[in-house]
C-alpha cells in the first residue's frame, strides 16, 4: 500500500495535521498505537463524561478527535510502528499480523514522555509517574487510595493534583523541588507573563485549587525517597518525612525521540529545557528531505501549540506533494504562526522556572537503580564511565544498561548526564542511544508473515547465477 | 491500590487477574485491571524484585505481563476484552508459551 503522507501519532499534532491534510487533498494514513484517539493529553476523551474530573482543559481535545473522526482519513488505532525505513517503508503491526505501508511523506508526531526521575526506591510499588496515575483516572476512572504525596514540579504536577482533588481522592502533600533559584533565572524572563498571560492565569488558578483544598504545598524539598519494603510506606526528604502510599513523581517532560533517534535524524541539545529534540525548520522538517515533525516530539511547547505545528507541517507536506503552491501555504501559516507564538510566549518562563533539579539529572546516589529493565545502578554507570566509555552505547556493553525491553527510554537521559558529569563534558557532546528495531517487542509469528515483494525480488536478482 | 471512582457509570467487561475475576470499565487497560484489582506487584524482575506500572504510556515496560498466555506484553498498551486472563510475569520472558 502506497499513500502520499503517513502521520505517526494521533495526539494533538497527529489530529490536526490528519484534519488539515485530509481537507487539502492528501492520501493520508493516521497510526497509532492507542485504541482511539488524543495521544496521551486526550487519551480517552471520546468516552469522557462532561462533568470530567479532568477538567474543561482536557475537554478541549473533543472537538479535534470529531473532525479527525469526520475527515477521510484512513486512521488505524491499535497499531504498533516497529520500524520505519528512510526510504518512507513503515513496518506495523496490529492485531499479531504485520504489514507495511510506504509513504511519500512522513510525519512524526510522536509526542512527549515524562522526564525519568531516578530518586532512591523509584522502582518500589505505590511509585509512578503524576501522568500515570493521570492516564488511570482518564481510561479507567481509577484514583490511588489512601495517602498519595506528589512529588516534583512542572505544570502537569499541579494539574493532576487539581484533578485529584475534584476525583476525591485528596494528595496529602506536594513536595515541589523546583530550586529556589529557579524563581530568580525565571523573574529575568518576566516580559513573558503579559503575552502568556491566558497560560500563566490557567496555572495560578491551578495552585489556587490546590491550596483552597487544603493540600499543603512544600517548596524547595531536596532528597526525596521513597521507603517502604514490598510498597511504599514512607517518604523521606532533608528535613522530613510523610507516611504514604503512593508517591506520584513529574520532573516535567522532554521529546519522545525513540523513532527520530533509529532513524538517525540530526538531534540538538535543547539547553534550556535540559533535553535533546530532532533539528528542525520552521515547517517540522528533520534533517531527511521526507520526514518531519510536529508536537512536543520536536520540543516541548504543549498541546495547543502541538496542533499548530501539526497544522504547518501539513501545510508544508500539502506544497511539498503538489496539493498547494508556495504562496497558499504562507498564505494559510500566517494565522497559524500568529498563534504559535502566543502559544509560546510563556515558555522561556516555564522553562527556567521548572528546570530540573542537578539531582535530578545527576543522581547522587550510587545505589539508585538507573536502568530499570536490566537493574543497573547509578554507581556501576559511574563506574563504567570512569573505566573509559565515552558515550551511551559504548556503556551500554560495560553494563547491560539500556539493553532491556525499554531499549533506553527511560534510562537514556540519566545514563548520558552521569557519563557527562563523569568526563566533565557537556551532555550535547556526550550523545545518546542509537535505537533499532523493532521499536516494540512483536511475535516471530507477526514478523514471519510479513509480505515484501520487493525485499523478495531483491533477493532473487542479486542471487549469483 | 486504586479504587474505582463511586461516581462512574461506565460499563464493564470481566477479565481475570491472576485467576482472579474483576469487572473494569471497557476502555481500560489490562494494566490498570491489575492495580484495580488490588495486586501489588504485575512482574518480578530477574533479579526478584517486584515491579507496578510506572508511566502507563508505553515507555517504561514495567507492566510487562502474560495476557491470553502470550508473555511480554505491555499490558499498559493492551485493552481489556471479555473474558482476558492477565497474569504477571515472574522473572524472564518464557520462549514459548508451551514450553513452560
């Protein structure tokens, strides 16, 4: 099958760029791996009732998920990419069988994972990230009983404490470890407040919820662990302590770069927000002529700017595939451009005041599991830096680390700053994993009755005689 | 433990956990079956320590469990069906399902 643009990912990005390329004329495949659409944000947002806990924000994903449900998109739930050739060949699987999908454009909407926060105990029963308990409140109407202590910083911490107030089920504390300093950097970045102001107002009246319930809020905490010894029971930190239950950890979140890494696209170091994002133009277009991104998988800007930037690259695809002309396409970005940078306006702000932690780039500890697949610490990466690996693939042979089922999502960022502060480098030099396929673990079965005429044709042709 | 919020009218499909039966909403993930189920661990690495979900995204394979006997699979990613038996992974994968 041949299509003239595949999207992976239908979360805001994904959508509104399916919705824009549908109405322009483009051949278009929308995969993705969830069983409706929304992409982590909206996840389950057809099903949501509107008296939601998740709150009005969440609700704004609605009307995207019906145009995408209305266009002539051929949109495919349930399917896994496994791997994505240069050339635009996707390898998927859904249902156990495979098959694949060549496409003349590609665009990346991958979206964004939660920072790992690598703290003692993380790996202990009762600890997740904020977003998972988020994701079990919005699919499941799950909420954590008994006494759930947040922990971190960033505007999803307060947002899902808010959503677990209004859900009943109270957090008995949130221990937020933005640095004190980071309120002094982000007060330089004050010009950003009057043109983010609709943003900045939606976060106060956040924190305004939060206190108004009577959640104590702790700011500045440093040392945070969880104890316990088959869950967790306690949460310590310099200068305190908290029985608990749950401990639901946000360190902010950075690009989900698992599929622009395996293809090899150029990557940047992001300084500012402490990650590494795909190079791209003002269109979404990544260092391969076919292949672009939009969303928070090429930096972190939120959902509504997501939309946005799935709607340029989709513009951009529309020229790029002979739908529209050069002068259409800056025509119709204007408006678009226009609200992207109010959409942006407060994210130097954010950016410094929710900058992570050194502790939480760097753990201190060496008994802290870094690697949580292969159960790899702290100190044995430490160690295998100093034995002389130069970079994360290089450890990944000393130590096993990255080597699990999760091929170094999770352990990826710490193992590259532990490396870093070992060699005294910066972590722009210091690089990342190289990710292969498959992306996600599939059956032999999937993989055996995968049909590739060309790859066949190939074969015979090249067979000596 | 997670508990099903009273408020919630949403129907359910019946999956077993462990052999045990529960009723989730449909939608829900087999992941999500497991914490509402009440059990505190859905794997035990090879190294015997136990493991619960930790992002519910699709990231962190923490969750990774036996469902309908087929091993290895990110039960976070996987919606519950009628009658779906999830069971948790002790230690490495198995192989082959028969193989034991």
């Amino acid at each position: 099958m041949t299509v003239e643009l595949a999207i992976v990912g239908a979360g805001p990005a994904g959508m509104a760029a399916a919705v824009l390329a549908g109405e322009l004329g483009l051949d278009t495949v929308l995969l993705d791996e969830q069983n409706s659409p929304g992409g982590q944000i909206y996840r389950a947002i057809e099903r949501a009732a509107p008296d939601t806990p998740l709150g009005p924000d969440y609700l704004a994903g609605r009307p995207l998920a019906a145009a995408l449900r209305a266009s002539r998109v051929d949109y495919r739930p349930n399917t896994t990419l496994w791997h994505v050739d240069p050339d635009g060949t996707l390898f998927l699987e859904n249902a156990r069988r495979s098959e694949t999908v060549t496409a003349r454009r590609i665009l990346l909407a991958t979206g964004a994972i939660e920072r790992p926060v690598p703290i003692p105990g993380w790996t202990l029963p009762g600890v997740m990230t904020a977003g998972a308990a988020q994701t079990l409140l919005k699919t499941a109407d799950l909420v954590p009983e008994g006494r759930v202590v947040l922990a971190g910083q960033g505007p999803l911490l307060y947002l899902v404490a808010t959503q677990l107030v209004r859900a009943g089920a109270l957090p008995v504390a949130i221990l937020e470890t933005a640095p004190l300093d980071n309120y002094l950097d982000a007060a330089h970045y004050l010009g950003s407040l009057w043109p983010g102001r609709r943003l900045l107002t939606r976060g106060l009246g956040l924190v305004a919820a939060i206190k108004r319930a009577g959640v104590p809020i702790r700011r500045g905490v440093r040392g945070i662990r969880a104890v316990g010894r088959r869950t967790v029971d306690r949460i310590d930190w310099e200068g305190g302590e908290l029985a608990a239950n749950h401990l639901l950890l946000h360190e902010g979140v950075i690009p989900n770069i698992q599929i622009s890494l395996a293809l090899q696209l150029r990557h940047e170091w992001d300084e500012t927000q402490l990650c590494w994002r795909p190079a791209l133009d003002a269109w979404g277009q990544t260092s391969l002529p076919n292949i672009a991104v939009a969303g928070d998988g090429g930096g972190i800007a939120g959902a509504e700017a997501a939309a946005l930037t799935g709607r340029l690259a989709a513009l951009d695809a529309a020229l790029w595939l002979g739908h529209i002309g050069e002068a259409e396409r800056d025509a119709r970005a204007r408006p678009i451009r226009a609200a992207l940078a109010r959409e942006r306006a407060l994210r130097p702000f954010l950016d410094r005041l929710y900058r992570p932690s050194r502790a939480v780039m760097v753990p201190a500890e060496d008994e802290i599991i870094a690697c949580r697949c292969e159960e790899v610490s702290v100190g044995q990466i430490r160690r295998a830096a100093r034995l002389g690996a130069t970079g994360p693939n290089q450890l990944k042979a000393f130590t096993r680390c990255g080597m699990g089922p999760c091929q170094g999502r999770i352990c990826g960022p710490v193992v590259a700053a532990i490396i870093a502060d070992v060699h005294g480098k910066p972590i722009a030099e210091i690089g990342t994993y190289r990710p292969r396929a498959p992306f996600k673990p599939i059956t032999v079965g999937a993989l055996a009755d995968l049909e590739i005429p060309d790859l066949a044709s190939g074969i015979k042709s090249e067979t000596p005689s | 433990m997670f508990r099903r919020r009273s408020e919630t009218r949403r129907p359910t499909v019946s999956v077993t956990v462990e052999g045990r039966p529960i009723a989730v909403p449909v939608g829900a993930s087999a992941a999500a079956a497991v914490l509402a189920a009440g059990f505190n661990s859905i794997r035990e690495t090879a190294g015997g320590s136990e493991r619960m979900p930790y992002c519910m995204m699709g990231i962190c394979f923490d969750c990774l469990a036996e469902i309908d006997d087929v091993p290895n699979r990110q039960s976070c990613m996987v919606e519950v069906q009628e009658g779906m038996r999830i069971c948790r992974q002790v230690g490495a994968r198995r192989i082959h399902p028969a193989a034991g």
